[in-house]
C-alpha cells in the first residue's frame, strides 16, 4: 500500500549511537496509512530525493494515533547517509509500504531472538509481539563495542533474559552472539525456535549452531533491493535450490534452507561503486 498525496515529514529525530565514525540514527516519519496497515517484519522502500536510490528499511515501531512509524539505521553508502542529514520538518521524497510478509505470531513456548548490530532494530517489534502472546523470550545482543548496544532497555521490558555481547569486551560478554547461543543450547531446555537478524555472516553462523539440534531458525534477510514489489529481481535468493524473492516472499525464511554463499557474493555486487561514489561526495 502506496502512501499518495501525503507530506513524508520527519516528526522527530536523534542519534541512538555513536563510534568514531559511524552514526545509528532513529528517525519517526508521519505515514498514517502505513502505521495503520503494519504487522511486525514488515519494511519499506523509500527514496530520499527524487532521483535518488530506493532503499528497504525495517519499521521498528508505529504510532496509529499520530500517524507516525519508526525506522532505526545506520549510515553506511551514500543513501542512509544523506537520510542521516536530514533533519525533522524536512521532508523525503517517497515512501512505500507495508511491505514483505509479516513474522508469524504465535504461542511458540520457548524463542531465542538475536539481534546483531542494527539487527536489534529489527527484532525489537518481534519480540514485543511474541511476548504479549504468552512466549518466553530470551534476547541475544551483539554489537562491535558498547557504544553501538541498541535498544537494550526496550528489549529487557519484553524479554525474560537478555544477554549481551561485544567484540572487544567494552561491555556484556566478550566474544559475538554464537558464543551464548552454543551455551544456551547445551546447558538449558533447548528453545522452540530461534529468530536472528544482522548481518549476513552472523546469521549463517547461528544457522550452523542451531542446525544440529534441529531448532527450527528464521531469519530476515536484507539484500540489495530496488523495486520491492517483486518486479525487479535484485533482491533474489535461494531457498532449498528454489529462486525467491525478497521482497515479496519474506523477508523471513528458514535459516537451514538458506543458501549463504550466493546470499553473500550477491550483497557484495556494488561494493566498489559504493565506495567511488561516498569518495566523489567526501562522506
């Protein structure tokens, strides 16, 4: 559903994280049709200026009664910095939305959900919604350093259990979220299901940690998107062998089914003009 003839202003916006130079930034959006319409796993597609890029963002959170949704990123190519320079009041060009099939909410009994990085964004409305329909929720938080642990508070208020993890120590556990995952696994009652987002290389390493014990694990996937709608086919993977589309046929899929190695070479394709084109503009 296409939000028409309505002012995509930014209501409000701040800096969730900082390190060196990397920035998480949150931004609230006034998009009424898409607050109402949403479902937790959904995203959207939005384009900063119109002759811009589009780009696939998780919806973090809505607000029906403003009208308002929330998206939480991190700037990285040229895009997500030029969305990080805008400031509220401003408006962005376009948006697109409720995309994707929405996460299956339902009593599950025991799930693990994993967030690494910007990751944490993506699980938080998940892990919301399976906890108000009687689940145990235990959250996993990876992050490189201390400063970049996203929505910590917000998780612990609908978890049972949160752990923490950095890379250098800074904060929680030393080591990445796998390290918990295999202790987890091996000490308590194993969990109903697993669900995991970041980037692509931790979620197959949870894949291959969960795959042993049979623990059905879902993942969503971020791939290079252009259209949304499924017509473009640059958001395809493979699925069991089978061709899907992003877009449209998650973003959610069976981690075990995943095949990684394409998933990778794929999201890799535009690397080199990524970097040409924040060197031409010195972001």
């Amino acid at each position: 559903m296409e939000e028409l003839a309505i002012e995509h202003k930014i209501i409000s916006k701040s800096i969730l994280a900082t390190d060196g130079k990397i920035r998480i930034i949150k931004l609230e959006l006034l998009a009424p049709i898409i607050a109402k319409n949403y479902l937790p796993g959904q995203f959207v597609i939005l384009m900063v200026t119109q002759n811009g890029e589009r780009i696939p963002l998780t919806i973090v959170d809505t607000d029906t009664t403003r009208g308002t949704i929330t998206i939480i990123f991190q700037e990285i190519g040229y895009t997500t910095k030029l969305l990080g320079n805008l400031s509220p009041q401003q408006n962005i060009y376009h948006l697109l939305g409720p995309l994707g099939k929405p996460t299956e909410i339902k009593n599950f009994g025991k799930v693990i959900i994993i967030g690494g990085g910007v990751g944490a964004a993506e699980i938080y409305p998940v892990a919301k919604s399976l906890k108000s329909v009687g689940n145990k929720i235990i959250t996993i938080l990876g992050a490189r350093t201390k400063n970049l642990v996203l929505l910590e508070p917000e998780l612990r208020k609908v978890s049972d259990e949160v752990y923490v993890t950095t890379d250098d120590g800074s904060y929680g556990e030393k080591g990445v979220v796998t390290d918990v995952l295999k202790k987890l696994l091996t000490q308590n009652e194993q969990p109903n299901l697993v669900y995991a987002v970041g980037p692509i290389v931790m979620m197959r390493a949870v894949a291959e940690v969960t795959k042993p014990f049979g623990i059905q694990t879902i993942v969503s996937l971020n791939t290079i998107m252009v259209d949304g709608t499924g017509m473009c086919g640059s958001c395809r993977v493979t699925i069991e062998g089978k061709i899907k589309l992003v877009c449209c046929d998650g973003p959610e899929f069976d981690a075990h089914k995943v095949d990684w190695e394409e998933l990778i070479k794929r999201n890799n394709i535009y690397i080199s003009q990524e970097k040409e084109i924040l060197e031409w503009y010195k972001l």
